[in-house]
C-alpha cells in the first residue's frame, strides 16, 4: 500500500561526485537517516554466499545484479528499524547507491516514495577519478586502486544507472555541482532537501496519528 512506502531522496551521482561524504554529513542532522549500498556491500561477511558476490560484482567495476541489490537492501532497512536506528516517521531515507537501475526503480516502487532527488554533477572526471584513488588509499578500498576497474565503472554509470532520472518526474530533480568545498556542496544539498523535511513536519502536525 502507499501508505506504507518509506518517503526517501536519493542522492544521485556519478562515482567519486561526493554522495558517501554529503550522506556522511547529513546523517547527523536530525530528520535525515543516510542508507549507503557501497557502505553495506563492504560490511558484508565476504565468507557469505552473498558476500562472495558481492566482491565478484564489484571488483570488476559491474553492478551487482538487481535482485539481490534490492533483497540485500531490504534486510538491512528491515534490520535498522527493528533495532530503531532507522524511524519511518522520524527520519527521511537518504538513499545513496540505489536504485542503480531502471529495473531496481520498478523494483523498489512498492517500498519508497521519492520526494526528491539531489543529483550531483562534475565536469571533470579525471578529478573525480584522482578523488577515488585518494579515497581508496586513504580507506583501504582496494577495488578503487585499479584504474581500469574504477574506468569501467563510469562505463557502467553511463551506460546503466545515469537512465534512472527519466524514471521519476523532472521537477523532483535538483543538480548541485560537486566540485566545490564540501560546505558548499552541503548548503546547496540542503537548500532541496530542507523544504522536503518541512513538508514531513507539517504533514504529522496535520495528522498526528
């Protein structure tokens, strides 16, 4: 049922645009509750059937295929609420990394409702490849190392995850160039997502049940 879809934003944008720090960020402003697919795929037990995967998928630079992107997100989602990390009707849902497809936004249209959709720009890819590459030193991804796989990856973006803004209504869209100061890239983030919390706030105040 509608009523039951989680009201979620996604940030959007090509590898290395900034989506883990802006999410990072967010998460510690109340209302907001950051959901990253990188973030989870990486926490997996690599010993897991899904786990080994997982790291096959990724450390070729290929999507993980849609059923198990989704079922792997759910069970997450599922988890954090039942622990109480995650309140539907506290926080939005920040979603970074998914969908990454137009199949996974067919998937995932019985379970959010997509407010609004933050997507982040840059010009400059070799920027945003030297920005992975000190990012994978800095955090120990050794997947992100490997150029050729970290190039395949803005192959697959392309080809795969960038036709998943023509599956939602343009207005809901805001580009925010990426390439700023962090601070800068947040206050422009914010500018989208605020009215989005207050419109949450004032729905409950209307009907507090």
């Amino acid at each position: 049922m509608a009523s039951d879809r989680l009201e979620a934003a996604l940030i959007f944008g090509v590898p290395g645009a900034g989506k883990g720090t802006q999410g990072e960020i967010l998460a510690r402003i109340p209302g907001f509750f950051h959901c990253s697919s990188g973030v989870i795929f990486r926490k997996m037990d690599p010993d897991s059937e899904d786990g080994q995967l997982v790291r096959d998928f990724s450390s070729r630079g290929e999507l993980v295929p849609d059923d198990l992107t989704i079922r792997i997100w759910r069970n997450w989602i599922d988890a954090q609420r039942a622990i109480g990390s995650y309140l539907p009707r506290k926080h939005l849902l920040l979603l970074d990394g998914i969908p990454r497809t137009p199949e996974q936004c067919a998937i995932l249209q019985e379970h959010i409702d997509v407010k609004s959709i933050v997507h982040l720009v840059c010009e400059y890819e070799e920027a945003m490849i030297e920005r992975i590459r000190l990012r994978a030193m800095r955090e120990n991804r050794p997947d992100d190392l490997n150029e050729e796989v970290t190039r395949r990856r803005f192959e697959v973006y392309r080809k795969e995850t960038l036709p998943v803004l023509d599956c939602y209504p343009s207005d809901i869209i805001s580009e925010v160039e990426s390439n700023g100061m962090v601070a800068e890239v947040l206050a422009d983030v914010l500018r989208h997502l605020v009215p989005v919390l207050k419109e949450r706030v004032n729905a409950r105040r209307v009907s507090p049940k």
